[in-house]
C-alpha cells in the first residue's frame, strides 16, 4: 500500500540486571518523510534483526527469535490485516536440540514455500521451509557453513542472495532455490555486521554494512553478479 515499515528492537530492563528486547515497528505514510513517533510492540521478549516482508496475498511476515535458558530458536510474527495486528510468534527450530540465535530471515521461494535463514551459536546457520506461509514449519538443518544476520535478497534474474557477517562480511548465491549455495564470496575485510542488500535499478546491488567498535561507520558497496562471481562496481 505504499506505506514504509521500519523494524527494530528496544532493552527492557528486568530485575537483577536482567534485559528483555521487544520487536518494535514504525511506520510512514509518506515515503519516509515523516514516522509515527511511538513504537509498537508487536513481539515482546523477541528481537528481530530483518525487515517485514510482505507476501503476494498481502500478508506481512517478520522474522525474530528468544533466548530461554540454555536454548534459543527462531520464530515469525505474521499480520493478516495491512500491519494492524500481528499474531503470537510462531517458533522454528524450537526443541531442535541445536541453539539458535536465529536472527530470522526469510525468502519466498517459485513454488510459493517459505524459506528461512537462522544464525546458529557456535555451529553454522541452519534453514527450516514452511509450505502454508510460516503457520507450519520443517525440522530445521544445518546449511553447511558459518553466518550470522543473514538477509535475503530475490533478484530480478531469478537468483537469491544471502549475505551475512562471518567470515567477515560476505555473501551467497543460489541459483536452484535455495538447494544449494556458491560462496562465501568476501565484500569487505571488516567484519561488517548485519550486512543487508538491495537490487538498483541497474541490476548492481546495493551491500550496506556497519563496522563494529568505537568510532564505527556505515559502509556501502556495490556489486553485480559475473559468471559465477561477483564484481565490484565504483
């Protein structure tokens, strides 16, 4: 509808010097001009590191993930109604065994399934597919290689982009759906944490990142898919 929705998530002090992150969203009506200026919380006690998604039929669909104990999984908030209200999360890899600090994304694949990326703690990112829109979703397994944040991108050519801190800051490609994945193909030698991309008009994508530590700052580069690599662009 036209309407831009930003995604993040706020500490909420606990007692003994315990935090809870809440999922929080604003959004504008006027191309970016102006945001609501109160927040709504849409997941408490879920952070998020991805943007809302909206799906064909309208459905909005934002990925998050909880730390209880010694476990952590990823989940999916959805709304049905244009963002007026979001549902309860609905866990993935909840049970699996394997810690997840998840930081969700999600990709919706030709046939229509839902596909997420979570981060793994201390073992690599692992992938779970839900056939019905993230109401259900598969046991969750292992992609085969270190990441963290990952942020998908669909391009106009058909291939998905999966970027992702560690090793430093770097990317894969699919070209069968998510089957397999090229990579890690490095953009930059910071570890650049939660690195997202962004398809321009001219078919180069668009990488921002941030570095991490004092004196940090926002970096941005751009690339175009080449054979089966990639190309820096000025």
């Amino acid at each position: 509808d036209g309407s831009v929705v930003c995604s993040f998530f706020t500490y909420r002090p606990q007692p003994g010097g315990k935090t809870l992150c809440d999922t929080c969203l604003v959004t504008s009506r006027d191309g970016g001009e102006t945001f609501e200026s109160e927040p709504r919380v849409v997941a408490p006690g879920w952070p998020r590191s991805a943007p809302v998604r909206e799906l064909p039929d309208g459905t909005r669909i934002l990925g998050a993930y909880r730390e209880v104990g010694d476990t952590a999984y990823g989940g999916l908030i959805r709304s049905t109604d244009g963002g007026k209200t979001w549902g309860e999360p609905i866990p993935i890899g909840k049970g699996s065994g394997v810690r997840l600090d998840a930081e969700t994304d999600f990709v919706r694949l030709k046939d229509g399934t839902l596909y997420a990326a979570l981060r793994g703690d201390r073992v690599n990112m692992h992938c779970a597919t839900s056939p019905d829109g993230g109401l259900t979703w598969s046991a969750v397994k292992d992609l085969g290689f270190p990441g963290h944040c990952p942020h998908f991108t669909r391009l106009s050519t058909g291939e998905i982009l999966l970027t992702h801190r560690l090793p430093h800051t770097a990317l894969h490609i699919s070209r069968d759906e998510g089957k397999t994945w090229r990579g890690p193909f490095q953009i930059d030698t910071t570890i650049g944490a939660y690195a997202s991309t962004l398809e321009l008009k001219d078919g180069a994508v668009l990488v921002v990142y941030y570095e991490e530590g004092q004196g940090s700052a926002v970096r941005a580069r751009r690339v175009q898919l080449k054979g089966k690599g990639l190309e820096f662009l000025e």
